[in-house]
C-alpha cells in the first residue's frame, strides 16, 4: 500500500459530530465564567486540545460552520464589550 492511500483521508477528527465539539465548547466558557477568564480563540483552541488554525478549518466543513462561526461570535460580542465598557482599545489585539 502506497503512503498517499495509507493517508488518503487525513488525520480523523478530533470530534465525531457538531453536538460533541458543542459539549466541549459549553465547557470552555463555563470554566472561563467560572474562573473569571475572558473568552479567547487560543484559550478555547488550547482547551479543545487543538490548534487555532485546526479551529479555523473547522469552520471549512459544513456541519461544524455553525457551531464554530456561535463560538467565534460570542467570544469577539465579548472582547468588544470589554472594550466598549473598559475603553481600552488594547484588549482587540
């Protein structure tokens, strides 16, 4: 058997379906509610035991779009109340 068919499909995912990366994600900002951490795509990347850019391509399957652009939003909605709320302009970076 050839490298490329030993490979063809990729790596498996890391989670088996858009309700058990949820579980995980419901997870993430609760222990962040509950330790009093702000929301942060690295923070929920590192949680989830993956990387940012791993994340992100979730986001490229269409039965996980959904669940990872909520995620995205909600902590970006966060970051920019902070913002609004604080005024420090550095907490977007």
């Amino acid at each position: 058997m050839s490298e490329k068919q030993k490979h063809a499909g990729g790596r498996p995912r890391l989670f088996s379906t858009p309700a058990e990366l949820q579980a995980r994600i419901d997870d993430y900002f609760e222990n962040c509610r509950d330790g009093g951490k702000p929301f942060t795509i690295a923070g929920m990347a590192y949680w989830l035991e993956m990387d940012r850019q791993t994340f992100y391509n979730y986001k490229e399957r269409d039965e996980y779009f959904g669940t990872i652009k909520r995620a995205r939003d909600k902590i970006l909605a966060t970051l920019e109340e902070m913002i609004a709320v604080d005024g420090r302009a550095g907490q977007i970076f």
